[in-house]
C-alpha cells in the first residue's frame, strides 16, 4: 500500500491547493487522480470551450445590429470548422501543459483513471491501494439525462459531444430551457443552424428574475424558438432527421418538433456513485452530492470536498472560492466558514445577463416586503446607453431598506458580466451598503451610469410591483 500526505481526486480547483502546499513543502508526497482529461469541467468540455465558441457569435450579432448605426457590414461566411478548430487547439494546448505538469512533478503521482473508496482513508487506483489522512474531493458532477422514450435508441449531443462537431447541424433542437441550453441555442443559431430550445419549465432560464428571463426570451426568438413549459415525452428518427414529441404541461396538447440533431441540455448530477463513498464514512445528501459542514469538511474528518461535488453552486469561480476555505481550513486550520451570500454568474448569450445575490422573491420572502427596496434602470436612459442604441435592456437592483445593503442585482444587456463587478465588491464590505456607488464619481457617458442610476431609482418592493403590473415592456414578466 502506498501512504501519501494527500490524495486529491479531480484535476480541476483542487489543485490550486495542490500547488501552494507544494511550494510549502517541497518535500510532500500527493496522489492526484483524474479519470478524465486534466484540467477539470471547466477546461475540458465546459465554461472555458463554450466561452470560446461563443465570443464569435457574440461578433455575428454585434455586426447585424450595427447597420441600425448605418454601418451596413454584412458576414461573407461563417468557417463553422475555423471556429471548432480553434476552440480545440486552444483547450488540447492548456490540457498538455497540465498533464505534462503533472507527470513531471517530483512531488505528484498522477493517476489516469477511475479509484474507489475500499475503506475510510483508503482507494483503490490502477490497480494499487493507497491511502492518506487527509483527501480532497474535487470529482465535479456528470451529465443528467432524462428518462425520454426513445433517447437511448438514437444519437444525441450534449454539451461533452458537441465540442467534437466539425459540421454545422442544418438544424438542431436542444431539450432543456437553463443556462446550457441558452447559451449553445445563442451559438448555434448564430452560426446558421435552425433551433429549437424545448424546455420544461414555465419559465425560460428560471434560475433568473422573471423579467430578465421574459426579455431573454423575446431577444434570443428573434433568431430561434423558444418553446416553455414543455416536457418532451418521446424522440424517434424518422429518415434522417429527429422527431420529437414535446406535451405542453398545462394543457396537455402535443407539439412535434424536427431537427437533423438533436442536444440534451438538462443540467448535471452528482457523480459520486463510482467512488463508493459508503465504503469510507462519507455521507451524501438526498440528491446524492457529498455532504459538507460550512467548513466544507465531510462526515469524515480532514476528508474534504469542493466545486461541483458538494452540489451547492456548480461555477468554476465558486469552485475557486471553496479551494481558498479548504486551503484554510485543512491545511492552515484557520476554521474559516464557506460564505454564500453574494454568488455572481453569467449567461453569455445575446444580450449577456449577470446576477449577483437575492432575487425580488426570495428577499421578500426573507425580509418582507415592507423591508425591500428595488430600483431598475434601462440602459437607454442614459447616454452611452442611447450612443449604443439599445433598447429594454436594463439593471435591477434590490436594497434593504433600513441599512442600504445590498441584496441582489441582475442585469440584461451588452458587457453585463463586466457592470455587475461595480456591485459585487460592495457586498463583501463591511455593512454592504450601494452608497459608494453613489457617492462615486462616474464617467459621462459610460455605460457605469446606468448602475449608478439604478440605485438612484430605489422604490417600496409594492412600488415596483404596481410599476410592473403598469408597464408595457415588462408585462410579459
């Protein structure tokens, strides 16, 4: 049996860890294992490729739209392979530097394969048990696929496959409504393919704000079909195309969709089944995700686990985080507490949409209404915002009213990935409070202005809800 100051399992955030103990200790022994290509999720088949494929289409609609600026540049051609190509040189680049890191290291043995737990502090790899006292778990999460009559008697594509096309599908439809499907149907559809975003949920990417997603929607209809609340019941191929079967959930009528491919773009799920964690003292939550105290330890002391595999926020960024809390943790035994209160994400699709904290339901919900303020300005209120010619895009924000802190913020349109970071630092001051923003000097015309202005605009939680009601571009929310 081998005996290793550490066992990491996963490739991804869990070596950021790795490498500051390294540097530590040049003297450490640790076992690295990735049944997978290294990197993590995020590298290999996930925000970083996906981000590559979709910065050119972000510059096919950037040009359609600028001959409403009477700049009348029209797209010659799309290489579709050009793309694909340059995405996969780019990712198989980054993946051999960290695989020739890893092999090379004095300090690393790295494990190309599956490992298992046999008992607790011990796996099973390649043949060979090893064990250490202490064992990071960093073993992300797998792809869910629904239980579709039909879908395991023909080819589909996920977003793992569809890294491997090298030819643009004529026409594709892609079956789930979040973030996955929102921002591969924005790719798709800008390269030329018809789609087809089928989801299940009345809401279309529902993890947003409902009127963020009501926009969302009539933006990305302009160049695809968006169909919500419909859960498909049934695929088959009918010559060399793909026919789906979709019921509307309400009211149970029947819809056939067909495409030459089709996605399946339902979300991830725990992964943790093939590591046999009841065979090492490890539980796991309902859903199966490894459960950890807000340490991020799990029921098996020094044991710990991160990113994906603890199921709370699936986000490379949060993975990052977590490593930080479990570096603190583990090694410096700081007893430093995991802190969720102001996650931020992205759905770059066209327009992007950022969103930081509570939504206006949930701060309700948490503090009453009488206690919530929300503040929302268009982007075609201010200057810059009118220079780009934008129209119903916007920043939402959400304040407690007795101390100014911020709650949440959501934001729809150009560069929101970028805004949302004049609003994210403040949540991790001292009281939180929007006032920086406002007692800050912002450029004019800069597109900053339309965040400062948001918060300008603070009404009651009631307010804004009767504003809603009456106002035209945001009934539909």
């Amino acid at each position: 049996m081998k005996q290793y100051d550490l066992i990491t399992i996963g490739t991804g955030s869990a070596m950021n860890i790795v490498d500051a103990m390294i540097q530590e200790n040049p003297n450490i022994r640790v076992a690295v294992i990735d049944k997978d290509e290294p990197g993590g999720i995020c590298l290999t088949r996930g925000c970083i490729p996906s981000k590559i494929l979709l910065y050119p289409a972000e510059l096919v609609r950037t040009i359609e739209k600028a001959r409403e600026l009477g700049v009348d540049a029209k797209i010659a051609s799309i290489n579709f392979q050009m793309v694909m190509e340059r995405m996969r040189t780019l990712i198989n680049r980054d993946i051999d530097q960290i695989r020739e890191g890893l092999s090379s290291s004095k300090n690393i043995d790295y494990y190309h394969t599956r490992s298992e737990f046999i008992s607790p502090y011990t796996m099973r790899v390649d043949g060979t048990e090893i064990t250490s006292k202490m064992i990071f778990l960093c073993i992300g999460s797998k792809i869910n696929i629904p239980p579709i009559k039909g879908l395991d008697k023909i080819k589909y594509h996920t977003s793992d496959t569809v890294l491997k096309l090298t030819r643009l599908p004529e026409s594709i439809a892609i079956i789930g409504g979040g973030y996955i499907a929102a921002e591969y149907g924005h790719f798709f559809s800008s390269m030329g393919s018809k789609v087809t975003i089928i989801g299940r949920n009345p809401q279309f990417v529902p993890e947003e704000e409902p009127e963020v997603s009501a926009l969302a929607k009539k933006e990305l209809e302009r160049h695809m079909t968006v169909l919500t609340n419909q859960e498909v019941k049934e695929v088959k191929e009918v010559g060399d195309r793909k026919e789906l079967v979709a019921v509307d959930r309400k009211s149970g009528k029947n819809t056939i969709i067909t495409a030459k491919e089709i996605m399946v773009a339902t979300g991830r799920g725990p992964i943790t089944d093939i590591l046999h964690p009841e065979k090492s003292g490890i539980r796991l939550t309902k859903e199966g995700w490894i459960e950890v105290n807000e340490y991020l330890e799990t029921s098996q002391p020094n044991v710990w686990a991160l990113g994906d595999a603890d199921g709370k926020y699936p986000f490379k960024h949060v993975a990052n985080y977590e490593s930080k809390i479990v570096y603190y943790n583990a090694i410096l035994k700081k007893k430093v507490k995991a802190d969720y209160h102001a996650i931020p994400h992205a759905v770059f699709t066209y327009p992007e949409i950022a969103s930081v904290g509570l939504g206006e339901k949930d701060a309700i919900a948490k503090l009453g209404q009488d206690k919530v303020l929300i503040g929302l300005q268009k982007y075609e209120d201010t200057a810059k915002g009118e220079a780009m010619n934008v129209k119903d895009y916007f920043v939402k924000v959400i304040v407690e009213a007795d101390t100014m802190r911020i709650l949440g913020a959501h934001i729809i349109g150009p560069y929101a990935s970028i805004l949302i970071h004049e609003i994210i630092p403040l949540m991790y001051t001292g009281n939180g409070s929007y006032e920086p923003i406002s007692d800050s000097i912002h450029i004019h015309p800069a597109l900053s202005e339309v965040v400062d202005r948001a918060f300008q605009s603070l009404v009651p939680a009631e307010h804004y809800q009767h504003m809603k009601l009456h106002s035209h571009e945001l009934v539909a929310a």
